[in-house]
C-alpha cells in the first residue's frame, strides 16, 4: 500500500481519541504549588519584581551605544547634535537602570528577609554613581582596544575591533559588571557576564580585578575565576583557564570569601589552553605561559614555562 493511500485510510480520526480526561493535572499542579510556597532557594513567589534578565540585556546595548557612539545605532552622529544624542540616551538609562537595581535590591532584601535598605534612594543613587563611572569605563575600554592594535597584527583597526572582536565585548561588559559589583549590586552582574559569555563563550566573573590594557586573543572557553587578580598589559589566548583547586562539597559557604584563584601581575601573557589554578598561585610580571601548561604554583618574574616539545609520529609512505 503507497503511501497517498495509507494516509487516505488511516488518518481520519480525531487526534484527541474519545475518553481522554485530564483528571491527574489538578493534582500535579497542588503539588508543584506546595513546592514553591515552601520557600525554597528555587522559588520566587513574592511580592517584589526580580530583576528582568531581557531588561539587563537591554542596558548593555544601550551601553554599548553610549561607549561606542556611532557604531551600534542607525542615527548618524555629528559634533554638533552629539551632545544631545549621549544626553538622551544616559537620560532613559539612568531611568532604567535605577528601576532594574531597585528590584534586584527589593528581592534581596525579601530573599534573605533584611530589613528596609530604602532601596528606592539607594537605586538612584547607584545609578548616578554608575553614569558618573562611564568615563573611566571608557577611558580603560580605549586602554584594551590599544592594546588588541599592538598585539594582534591581524587587527586591521580599531572599528574592526569594536564590530567584530568578541574579547572586546566580553570585557567591555565586565568592566560594565564589574563597577555594578563595586556599587553593592546585587544579581545584576551575574546576569549580564551570562549575556556576554552567552554571545562569546568568554567566561568573566565580574568580581575579578582586571586592570588596563587587557587583550583577549580569539577568545573561546576563557575562564576567569572571581577571587582572579590580573595586571595591566596582560595578553591571554582562547581557552586560557585562571580557576580554582578543587574544592570540597561545603566549599560554597566556607570559601566564598577567601582567594581561590590566581594573580597574574603585570605584562604577562598566557597562550592557548592553559590552566593555571589556586589562590596562592602568582604568575610573575613579564612572564610567559606557553600553550597547555597546567600549573598550580607560582612562576617568578621575567620566566618562561613551556612544555617540552612533543615527539611526532609519521604514519604512511615516506617521501622522498
């Protein structure tokens, strides 16, 4: 039988058969709800709005339009209405980001039951604080941008940079989340460094130090612990790991506090697919690390650490 006929014969019935009850729904649903009124970490019945995670994605856009004005809008931007353009623009931001750190605020002070905190004063607070940032974010921005110039010859110039590198995006945004984490704020870096290791699997915790002329080669699978100390001038290549040692199962509440990850001082550069782990860990200033070394103690300054070079195995017709 063809195929026109098995579909003539057979597919004539209801696609929901008769006698179907949906009488077990009710009672998934009690149970489901008896969960999350339990209070559990996992639930968020309260009555304050949590911060919007689409509404964070936005910020950083609009942020990424107020650093880089010119660049990610259709408008076309003169010295004479480029005042007005940046005016706008940090006027709605102001506005939006205050909103979105009162609710983070709001929820945390219910999630862990504080006390009032004025989060509606503190949110604009913060806010202003924040904008009064944005130049030296900028200023430290234009610092990693140098530095991609004259560490990668492949990069033709600076837009090329701005539009096309995901290293520059995953810092720009930790610079952004980082100075949220210096204000006190409270879940929204941790949504926005998930954006940026979203779009560039570049992996930034916003709690790390991370000073100028930061340059991040390629880019995919970098981890960068949040106890991590980084040094001005520091070049680091896809894959590079700055983690953690293993830690025992009660390590969320005893360690949260301490330095688990490395310190990588000044003008140091780390190649491909490195691991270098632990708190005491220092890599030392001028200091190269070559490609796959896994350390987990310290290198002193002006030192090369590399693997010895492996031995190469030829199968098939030799030439010649």
């Amino acid at each position: 039988m063809g195929k026109e006929e098995w579909v003539a014969g057979n597919c004539n019935s209801e696609l929901r058969p008769e006698g179907i009850r949906m009488n077990r729904i009710p009672g998934v649903v009690k149970e489901l709800c008896d969960m999350f009124r339990s209070g559990g970490r996992t639930s968020h019945i309260e009555p304050v709005p949590i911060p919007s995670k689409d509404g964070i994605v936005e910020l950083v856009l609009q942020l990424q339009q107020v650093l880089f004005p010119g660049y990610f809008t259709d408008m076309i931007l003169t010295p004479e209405n480029l005042e007005y353009y940046l005016g706008q623009k940090l006027s709605v931001l102001y506005e939006r980001l205050a909103q979105q750190v009162g609710s983070a605020i709001r929820h945390d002070c219910f999630r862990h039951n504080q006390s009032c905190s004025n989060c509606g004063d503190r949110s604009y607070g913060i806010a202003e604080a924040f904008i009064e940032s944005l130049p030296g974010i900028r200023e430290r921005l234009e610092s990693d941008i140098e530095a991609t110039l004259v560490g990668d010859p492949a990069a033709a110039n600076a837009d090329e940079v701005i539009f096309s590198y995901p290293g520059l995006f995953a810092t720009m945004v930790y610079r952004i989340a980082h100075r949220l984490v210096e204000l006190e704020v409270p879940i929204i870096p941790r949504i926005m460094s998930e954006y940026a290791y979203h779009r560039t699997t570049i992996d930034i915790n916003p709690e790390a130090n991370i000073g100028a002329s930061f340059f991040i080669d390629h880019g995919a699978g970098v981890v960068v612990g949040a106890t991590t100390d980084i040094g001005a001038r520091v070049r680091i290549y896809q894959g590079v790991t700055l983690g953690a040692l293993s830690l025992p199962r009660d390590a969320g509440e005893k360690l949260r506090h301490t330095k688990r990850h490395p310190t990588i001082e000044g003008d140091v550069i780390i190649y491909a697919n490195a691991t270098i782990l632990g708190g005491e860990t220092v890599i030392g200033a001028r200091s190269i690390i070559g490609g796959n070394v896994w350390l987990t103690q310290s290198v002193g300054p002006d030192t090369k650490v590399l693997l010895k070079q492996p031995e190469l195995v030829y199968l098939g017709k030799k030439e010649g």
